[in-house]
C-alpha cells in the first residue's frame, strides 16, 4: 500500500526535476530570470563586484 504511493511520488518528483531542468535551459527562462535578477539587484542594491572594485 505504501510503496504504491512512495514510487509515485518519486516519479512525480522525477518528472518536476526534468521539466525544471528542461525550462531552466531554455532561452526565454534565462532572460526572464537574468531581467528578475537586474531588478532585484537595483532594488536592494546587491551586487559583489562594487565590493570588489574598492580599494
């Protein structure tokens, strides 16, 4: 009874990991994701290279 349900919900978190991954490649993710992460980067201002650049 148990192990019916266990296998399924592996299996559907297999197929999440695979639609995730597929998505994450695809060019319009990584310029929505790339355009979220430039506002949130100007919103609060957090960016490691101006740490970097300081003397």
């Amino acid at each position: 009874m148990w192990a019916i349900e266990g296998i399924s919900c592996i299996i559907i978190l297999i197929i999440m990991y695979f639609m995730i991954s597929s998505l994450a490649h695809s060019p319009l993710v990584q310029k929505l994701t790339a355009r979220m992460f430039e506002d949130f980067n100007r919103d609060f201002d957090v960016d490691p290279w101006k740490e970097n650049e300081k003397p």
